[in-house]
C-alpha cells in the first residue's frame, strides 16, 4: 500500500472543486484511509459519492463521523464476510496460511503506527487452523500479494463465478492407469531434469530478426519445398515410379501428386476441391471429383497423392488416395540397459488464460500454483497467454501499468511460489500475449530481471518447439490448430472423430500448422516457419491446447493431449497432467509408448 500524505488527499478533493485547508479535517480523513487500508484517491471517491447522495454534504469532521459510520463500517464488514466466505470455501496449505497471517499483522501494524499508545490496539490473532499463534512460523513471500486485485487498479474486483465454481479437482479425462499416490511428485526433486529443445543454440529464434518483410516468391518457394519433400516420402513409401502432371490428359489410371486447396475464398467442400502441383509436375491446378472415393480426409495446405482418371486434362475423378507418413519417433543415440532408465517424470501442463474474462485478478493462477505446490511436478508446462489480449479489459484498456509489468509480476509469482517444490518451469508464449511478438513461429519470452537462482529453473522456449524431457520428446504449441483446421476440414466414412483426424493430418503433414492459408489472426513467417513449424520427428507426447473440448488420446503411436484453458470465461477449466518414462522396446522389438498415465482435471 503506497503511502498516504495530506497533500495527496488535499489534491484529490481538489479535483472535485472541494476546498479543504483544516488540517483537523485531513488529519481525520488520513486516519479513515490508514484504518480502512485505503488510498487517497478512494477515500475521496468514497466522500464525492456519499455526499452526493446527501444533497452535496459539506466536509467536517462531524460529516467524516457519520460517514464513516454509514459507509466504511458497512463496506469493512462486508470485505470481512467475503473473506471469511473464502477461507471457508478454500482448501488452505501453508502458503495460504502464512498469506493470511501476513495480512493479519500487517492491518495490525498500520493500526500501531497511527495510535498514540502502542500495543492499544492490538488483539490476538486467532483463526480457524490457528487458534492460538505464537507466530512462529517463518514468513514466506506469497504470490498473492504480487497478484492482488489492488496491484491493478481500484476498480478490478475479484470474479464472483470462479469463486463458486463447483467440482474442484474432478478429473474429467483419463489416459492408462496410475494411483492416486502417483501423481504427487517427489518433494525433494533430486538431480535437475534434463530439458533439451531439440533445435541447436545457433538455430533458435532468438535472434532479432525482421518479420512479415518476406515476398511471394519466398512463400512460394518454401510451399513447393514442402509439396517436393513431402511427395518424396510418399513416392518412396508406396513404390510409386512417377507422378503424372496433374492438367495432362490420359486414357488411362494416373497418379498425381500436389497440394489440396479450395477454388474461391469461401470454405473448402466436396465441390470445390482442387489440386494444386508442384513445379516438376507443371505446376497447374485441377478440379477433384471426390465421388468415387469411399472415405477421405481433406483440408486447405494438405500434401496427398491421388489416384484416378483425368481424359480431359480439366478435372481429376479421383479413386484413391495416398495420405502423408509420419516421422520415426525419438531414439536416444545411445541404447541404454533396462536399469539405465531413469524414474518416471510426472508433468503439470497448463494454458492461458489464468484471469477469468470479467476480471484480471489471477485467482486461477494461485490456484494452480497451490496445485504445484501440494502434488510436487517435477516439470511444468505453462503456455500463454499470461496476459490476454482477448480480455475484455485489455481491449478496452482498463489496466493501470504496462503490459510488460503484469507479466513480470506474474511470472515472479509463479516462481517464488513454486520455488520450494523445485520443480522445471517451462514457458510457451501465445500470439494472444499482448505484451509479446504477434507473429508465427513466435520467439520465446525474455526475462532479464530473474535471478541466476531463478533461471536456472526456468526454460523459456517458442511456439512451436520440440522438447525432450529425461529423453521424451514433447511437441509444444500454443496456437489453437484444432479449432482453425476443425473449421476447414472435410471428410467422409474415416471412422475417426474430428480431433483425432486432425492430430493424424499433424503428425502425417510433419507440421505443427499445416493449414494453408492459415487463418487471418495467425501472422505466419513462412521463412522462419520452414526452420521452426515443422515437426524434426513425431513426438511421444503432442500438446495442442484449444478452446475445444480437452481430451487426452493416443492418435498412430503419439500421446495427444489438448489440456484445456485454466479459465473458460468466467469460470473455471482445466489443466493437465502426466507421467512420463523413456522404456526399452518390448520383446518383439515394438516400440512401448513412455506416456504412462495422463489426466485432465479440473482447477
């Protein structure tokens, strides 16, 4: 709480025209502000109000009396019973304890430093846990006080649906089989968990570099990369001798290779898909009839080979097709014995938003990080936005600091607050952080204010990446891919549920956004894109959080999780967590998924 002067209260009431030169006056209205815990400029807004509402009241000491009285009294007991309310509704551990014994002492201390005798005031500080304290319990920095409501602005309140939210902790989706004691990680973390980004130091984004400065034929050029490598890997898997160019005419069967794309700006549909080809094969697009095939799968930007009839050299009917071959998974260099391998890794898994929409206090942040603290992760997965810029708040620039500073304080309180449990924090940013680069592939964070103590658990890495983890490799993204390919794609007869269809189309295409053309919030570098979008090989565990429903499924060998947002709107979601261990293949020589067990629960 900054401090409160005279002067500071004789300039505010100077705004609303309120003359004020008796210091018995000021003296009084300072006593209200140190005992209500409130600054000048509140305590001012409080009188206007009130004395608005008694036909422009003027200011004196009897008047401060009655509405002190009237007003403050009511507005401490109300506070008082919200705060209560919520210590009865939260689950309290030592953090939470200290924080509010904090706050007990500090209110005591203020009321000391104003009264004339001291220890007048005081009184024993009793609660529910803690009847008779002898505060001798060392204190800790809590993250709440770096996230409270007042560090934004007087009129940031705390959301009244988050708060009542019911099913705290339910778990809502499940992968294998793990017990409850499982889940909580080792509170002494022993040796530090090797995270390795699988992009080399020189070949990482953070670099400055000028983005959105790229020519057509650049994005043309690394489109028909794409188009050749991945036709290649086709043309070899499935013995294909040649590929046909896609606009000549033939008597008989042919097989076109090329890339899927829609003949106006509208949606793609089964009369409106074309194939586009690569240089080597003309270059030209063709109209499909899909009518003759029996099941397909098709979106904007997808790689495929097609077999079928073209007597005119003007449409395709097309009577099979080739979809993409995923990468080989990760093999350590090195085989190591069974014994060799190391403890399984439990992972916490989470994404922004951590404020409710109708409020940018981070409750669901200190919730989660009361998660961290109680099960012990030894890694932790926290992908933007930290600070939304889809808040209706941030929109409507209702904030009182930089963007750049609430982020700060927010990281700082993830730290320290998870500072005892020791666990890896690992930071994915979102082109919905505010505060961040809007382009994609994006460059991880910079935070040159932490301490050498403090990066050495922190990893800050871009969207996307590829991450290994005690030797499991994670692939990261914060883009929502589900939701802009949910909406593009078409299919019939595949058998698959949507996501699932879209994960194979990721893990196929070898590309962590192979929509083309992305959607219009997406800036995509097509450059950069070609070094850090794609995939160097299918990942044991695929993180692709989105707006969609959470899910936690195996698509082709992957562990795909989408974990949900922290906060769906007003209220609360969902976060994720799993356990992880690099294993020997089985006897037949097949490779044993390291995913253990995964879960998505309820904050």
């Amino acid at each position: 709480m900054a401090s409160v002067t005279h002067e500071s209260i004789r300039s505010e009431l100077k705004l609303f025209d309120v003359a004020c030169n008796d210091d018995a006056i000021l003296d009084k209205m300072l006593e209200q502000c140190i005992c209500n815990r409130l600054q000048g400029h509140e305590i001012v807004l409080e009188w206007v109000a009130y004395s608005m509402t008694k036909n422009g009241l003027k200011l004196s000491t009897d008047t401060l009396d009655q509405f002190e009285h009237e007003i403050l009294n009511k507005r401490n007991k109300s506070k008082q019973s919200m705060r209560r309310e919520e210590v009865h509704n939260r689950t309290r551990d030592i953090h939470s304890i200290q924080e509010l014994i904090k706050a007990e002492e500090e209110e005591e201390s203020l009321l000391d430093s104003y009264s004339t005798t001291k220890g007048s005031q005081k009184r024993a500080l009793t609660t529910p846990e803690r009847p008779n304290s002898k505060r001798s319990v060392p204190m800790l920095t809590s993250p709440g006080l770096l996230l409270s409501p007042a560090s934004f602005s007087p009129s940031v309140t705390p959301s009244q649906k988050y708060s009542q939210r019911g099913a705290k902790g339910e778990v809502v989706a499940t992968f294998g089989a793990a017990e409850a004691s499982h889940w909580a990680g080792k509170k002494d973390q022993g040796p530090r968990i090797q995270l390795d980004l699988l992009e080399g130091p020189e070949e990482t984004l953070r670099g400055s570099y000028k983005y959105m400065f790229q020519r057509s034929r650049d994005v043309r050029n690394v489109l028909t990369e794409k188009i050749e490598e991945l036709g290649e890997g086709l043309k070899s898997h499935f013995n294909i001798e040649e590929f046909s160019p896609v606009s000549l005419p033939a008597q008989d069967r042919v097989t076109v290779m090329g890339q899927v794309c829609c003949d106006s700006n509208g949606k793609l549909n089964a009369q409106s898909v074309l194939l586009e080809a690569g240089p080597e094969q003309g270059g030209q697009q063709v109209p499909v009839d899909l009518s003759e095939l029996r099941e397909y799968s098709l979106f904007p930007g997808q790689v495929v080979v097609m077999e079928g009839m073209d007597t005119t050299g003007r449409k395709l009917v097309a009577s099979k097709l080739y979809e993409g071959i995923p990468l080989p998974f990760y093999t350590p260099e090195v085989k190591q014995e069974m014994d060799e391998f190391p403890e399984p890794v439990s992972v916490l898994v989470a994404c922004g938003p951590y404020t409710p929409s109708d409020s940018l206090t981070f409750d669901p942040l200190l919730d989660l990080i009361t998660v961290i603290v109680r099960d012990s992760p030894s890694v932790c997965l926290l992908l933007g936005p930290f600070v939304d810029s889809k808040h209706e708040q941030i929109e409507k620039g209702q904030v009182t600091e930089t963007f750049e500073d609430i982020f700060s304080r927010c990281v700082e309180s993830i730290v320290e607050g998870t500072k005892r449990v020791g666990c890896q924090l690992v930071f994915v940013p979102s082109h919905r952080d505010v505060h961040h680069h809007f382009v994609y592939p994006q460059p991880p964070f910079t935070l040159p204010n932490l301490s050498k103590d403090q990066a050495q658990r922190v990893t800050l890495v871009p969207d996307p990446c590829t991450l290994l983890i005690e030797g499991v490799s994670f692939g990261l993204t914060s883009t929502d891919i589900l939701f802009h390919m949910g909406a593009e794609e078409i299919s019939c007869a595949t058998g698959m549920d949507r996501f699932s269809r879209i994960l194979k189309h990721m893990l196929t295409q070898r590309s962590y956004y192979p929509l083309y053309p992305p959607v219009e919030e997406v800036n995509m570098d097509y450059e950069k894109f070609q070094c850090y979008g794609q995939m160097p090989l299918t990942p044991d565990v695929l993180i692709v959080p989105s707006e969609l429903r959470y899910f936690i499924k195996e698509v082709i060998g992957c562990v795909c999780v989408n974990p949900g947002r922290l906060t769906k709107g007003h209220v609360g979601g969902t976060y994720g967590r799993l356990l992880v261990q690099r294993r020997a293949l089985s006897e037949g020589g097949k490779r044993v998924s390291p995913c253990l067990a995964g879960q998505v629960v309820k904050i």
